[in-house]
C-alpha cells in the first residue's frame, strides 16, 4: 500500500486549519525539545486540543477511516497475528483479518517507519489503515493480550512431563529441573495476568477432574478452568517454597508472604493455604507496591468529607476507627492518614499484621503470634515508647480494645480498623467486646465506615431506567428524588472485558461523636445513642451516599442495592 502522507508538517498544518494559533505551536515546540516527545502528544498535554480531535484531524487529512473500537468485537485470533511486543512498540493493532489483507487501527498512521515494519511482519497480506485512539489501543491490548493461552499451554506441558505415572506424587518430583521450570513459567503467567488485568486476589481451587484459577477484578471473582487438575500440587509446591513455608504439611492452613517483580510493577503477595477435598486451595492477595500510597485526595473522597476527616485526625488525642469488611480499603485510607501525619515532629508506631506497605519515618511493628508478639503486647509496650499517634492494624479482642482506648484516653491519636457493617453498629461492638462504656464515651472521637462500589465503564455508558421493584427501594431509600433521579449503566465493551463496570471507588460514611451521644455511651445506652447518631445533621448514610453516586452516574442501580442489605419496604 502506498503510505499515507501529510501535505506539510503536522504543527504547520494546525496552524493552517486554525485549530491551534502560531503561539501555542511555538510553546509546543519548546516543550517538545525539553521532553523528546511527539508533537501531538505534547499539544495534548498542554491541552490544546484533545486527543480525540488530533486523530479525527489526522484522519480526515490522511484520507483514512477513524474508528471508534471501544464498543468493537475484536477477535483474539485477528489480534494474535502480531506479536504483543511489537503491537505495544508500534501502538498498532489488528481489528480484522480480512484473508489477503488487514485492517490495522494506528495511533499515528503517518509513521512511515512503523507502517513499513508491518508490511515486513505481515507479508504478504496488504494493509488498510484506520486511526484509532491511543487509550483505546492500550486498553484493547490488555483485554487482547492475556495470558491464557500461555497458561493452557504451560499447564498441559507440565501435566505431559508428570504423565508417565497417575499415581505418582507430584510433590516429590521437584528435583527435576525441567518441571520446576515449567511450574515457574506457568506461575509467572499466571501473576502477569492478575497484575495485567487489575486483579486484587488469586484463588487456586483443586477440584476432582480440573483446577479452578480464578481472579477477582473489581472486587468480582472471574474463572478460568484447566483441564488438568494433577498440577495442583505442583503449583501449590512451589508457591509454598517461595513463601518459606512448610512444604511437607498439607494437612494443616499455613500464611506466608513473598515478593515479585512483574510487567515493570512491584507486587508483595500474602498467602493463605487451606487443605480442601482434593488437595490444598491457595488464596493470595496481590499489594501492588510500585502504585504507591493514595493521598486523600486520590481515593475519591468527597471534599467536604476529607476536610471533617482531616479535623478529626489532626486533633491531638481520641480514637478513629475505620471500619468495612474486608477488602473494603480499610488499611488504603488509614494509610493516606498515616502519611499525612508523618511529620519529623511526630513520633508514629503501628502495629499490622502484616506490614503491607513500608512508610519512611514510621515504626511499623508487625505481629508474630508464634513468639507471643500480639497486637495487645505490642500496643502495651508501644505507649512506653513515647508515641504521639498509633495505628492499630485490626481491634481483634477485649485486651487490644482496652489498651488502644486507654491510649486514646492519656494523651495518643489511636487509629484503627474494625470488622463491622458500618458506623453506628462499630461503637456497639465496642461494649459488645467488654469495653467499658466510660472509656468508649470518653476515648472515641469519630468512625469512617466504607464500602467500594463498582464504577461504570466510561465507554460504554448508556441510560438506564429502573423496573418497578427496584424504584421501591430507591424511593423507600431516598424518598421522591428515586422518582425523577437519571441513572446510568454499561452497556459492556473491550475496555471493560464486557462487564459495563471497570474500576472502583470508595462510598464513606462519617459518624462524628458530639457530647449527647458520647453521654449515651457512658450510660451504656445503646438505644439512645443509635437515635442520637442517625439524628446527627453531618451523618449520612452509606446507602445515600451510594445513592448519590448513581445520580450522578458514577455507579449503578445494581451497586447501590447490592450495598443496601435491608430497607424497609413496607
């Protein structure tokens, strides 16, 4: 094909068609000499013009299609025929194969150079060219991409070298080389995976006649199946020998942790092995650390929120606690606390088990129950290490309760976390685990429950109305604005491996204690302190603030109801 060709350089082109003046080209061009970029990377960056407008631009100069391919079926087989290296290198991906020739979406379809490489790779097939967004492309090359071929392959390979006996033991044929090589090869594909697809936990699950791998993206479990179950303890053997664990107990749960480099990201994994029916499940939770520490700001708390937030925090003594269940982002907002806090004028311990991200500055203890290092005799000593705030990693029983409250009492900032369904009920657990209702009353300043809710795939957004029994409960939620309140939901695409949902985003909860309720509580007067709480004019609830978020098409009906367990609909 006969590559496509500018009539004059990009920037002069611009200029011509008015869509940039002759200044912003000049400060572009400066930039550009600073950074190395592209000139229409650098425009965007200025934000100039968008990316959407360049490529449509380019397009219509170049006589070439744009293609939205957000909402676009691309088959696996299509794509596959150049490599994942080279598409990534030449930002170029193969939307169809169309036999003696392909179309080819680019980013940058005037790059004579790359357009001659693909006619290298792809002879003797002819390219037809379509101008494609950058986003796009990078987001199709991660749904495209995966490795499960890689891993069908590894695990049938694995199963072909241990084939000779069924009844042989995998575990005891470690010494050969060339198994473990393939275990580890099938095991990094698994891991590039996960971090590829966003994934948060991995579960290995034995079954009779397969083995389930599945990956919870978004805080939703999604399942592969391989056919060949005997490598299960192959794989489980290796994961325990690079977490230091036991490997001849299987009868028994073990908790390790190890660390990975993986795609370029830094991943610290905690494992739990659990021995089940047909050999042993192993569930890890993947801490990317590379991501870094999210700011206040970067969790999508409201302002208004953070601002009460950094009240609370910033007084010299009480308890906070935060509370949700797991995997809720708990320990993500306690540490955006920590490192606001962490100043050379404050003295910082925490106590975690275990210690999931390491902080400059602060004394991270983590707890060791074989040798009696619990959460209770590290806090005891910590206060006689002259402290001025705590971080508590979880409030697990009556002793730890008394001390991080008898600490808040004297003089301490004790944060906290708390395994309870939202913010009211977390100061009734309190009394609930022999707390004294004085020390709760006196200790505890202020409670964040929080919930992470799916958020609607950007591309794929489409209007929603909802059917009769679901508007019962948002009206019975949220009263008359149920009624008129526009929603929203994804209709699936690439970008969201058609789910209609991709990322998510925290829904807070801020129950800051006044004297009323705090006397409640030194009365031990649970009633009074729950009708007290829900008439606090700054309390909202986490089913309104869910609520909040589908109007205004953040989240989805099904969200916001999945969170609201029970309203009385009656």
């Amino acid at each position: 094909m006969a590559a496509p060709k500018l009539k004059m350089r990009l920037g002069d082109l611009l200029v011509h068609e008015q869509i940039i003046t002759n200044e912003q080209l000049m400060q572009a061009l400066n930039s550009q000499k600073s950074t190395g970029r592209k000139l229409g990377d650098t425009l965007i960056e200025l934000n100039y013009l968008s990316e959407r407008q360049l490529l449509e631009f380019l397009a219509q100069q170049l006589d070439l299609p744009f293609l939205d391919i957000s909402q676009r079926r691309i088959p696996t087989e299509s794509a596959s025929l150049l490599s994942e290296v080279h598409a990534r290198r030449l930002r170029a991906l193969i939307i169809e194969d169309k036999g003696d020739s392909v179309l080819i979406g680019m980013s940058d379809p005037a790059d004579l150079n790359a357009i001659d490489q693909l006619e290298q790779m792809l002879s003797p097939k002819r390219l037809e060219l379509a101008v494609v967004m950058d986003s796009q492309l990078f987001d199709a090359f991660d749904g495209l991409y995966r490795r499960t071929a890689d891993i069908e392959s590894f695990a049938s390979q694995l199963e072909e070298e241990y084939e000779e006996s069924s009844t042989f033991d995998l575990s005891n044929s470690f010494i050969d080389e060339s198994g473990d090589a393939t275990v580890g090869k099938l095991l990094q594909s698994v891991f590039e995976d996960a971090v590829q697809m966003r994934a948060s936990d991995i579960h290995i699950e034995p079954d009779e006649n397969q083995l389930r791998i599945r990956q919870r993206i978004d805080g939703v479990l999604q399942e592969s199946i391989l056919k060949e179950s005997k490598i299960a303890s192959a794989m489980v053997l290796r994961l325990k020998l690079m977490s230091g664990l036991d490997i001849s107990e299987k009868r028994i749960p073990q908790d390790g942790r190890f660390h990975l480099q993986i795609s370029g990201h830094s991943i610290d994994v905690r494992m739990s092995t659990m021995p089940v029916q047909h050999g042993e499940s192993v569930v890890m939770r993947l801490l990317d650390q590379s991501a870094g520490l999210l700011s206040f700001d970067q969790t999508g708390m409201p302002e208004d929120f953070i601002k009460r937030i950094r009240h609370q925090i910033t007084r010299p003594h009480g308890m906070v606690l935060v509370t949700g269940p797991t995997g809720s982002g708990k320990t993500t907002t306690l540490y955006a606390a920590l490192s606001e806090l962490n100043e050379a004028s404050k003295k910082i311990i925490t106590v975690e088990d275990p210690v999931e991200y390491r902080l400059p500055r602060i004394n991270q203890v983590q707890v060791n129950p074989k040798i009696d290092l619990t959460f209770s005799t590290v806090l005891r000593t910590a206060l006689r290490q002259d402290p001025d705030i705590m971080m508590v990693g979880e409030m697990r029983d009556h002793e730890t309760v008394e001390i991080g409250l008898r600490g808040a009492l004297t003089g301490h900032l004790v944060l906290s976390t708390l395994h309870t369904n939202d913010a009211i009920t977390s100061a009734l657990r309190l009394l609930d685990m022999g707390a004294a209702g004085f020390l709760v009353g006196s200790s505890l300043r202020a409670i964040i429950a929080q919930r992470l809710v799916r958020k609607v795939c950007e591309n794929c957004q489409q209007d929603y109305h909802p059917d009769a029994q679901e508007l019962l409960w948002l009206t019975n939620l949220a009263g008359e604005q149920a009624q008129t309140a526009k929603f929203t939901q994804g209709k699936g695409c690439q970008s969201c491996q058609y789910t209609g949902y991709k990322g998510r985003i925290g829904v807070f909860e801020l129950l800051e204690m006044n004297e009323p309720m705090m006397g409640a509580l030194k009365r031990d007067d649970t009633e009074a302190f729950t009708e007290l709480s829900k008439a606090n004019p700054t309390f909202t609830p986490l089913a309104v603030a869910a609520f909040d978020y589908a109007m205004q098409g953040i989240t989805t009906v099904e969200e916001v109801l999945r969170l609201v367990e029970t309203v009385d609909v009656t």
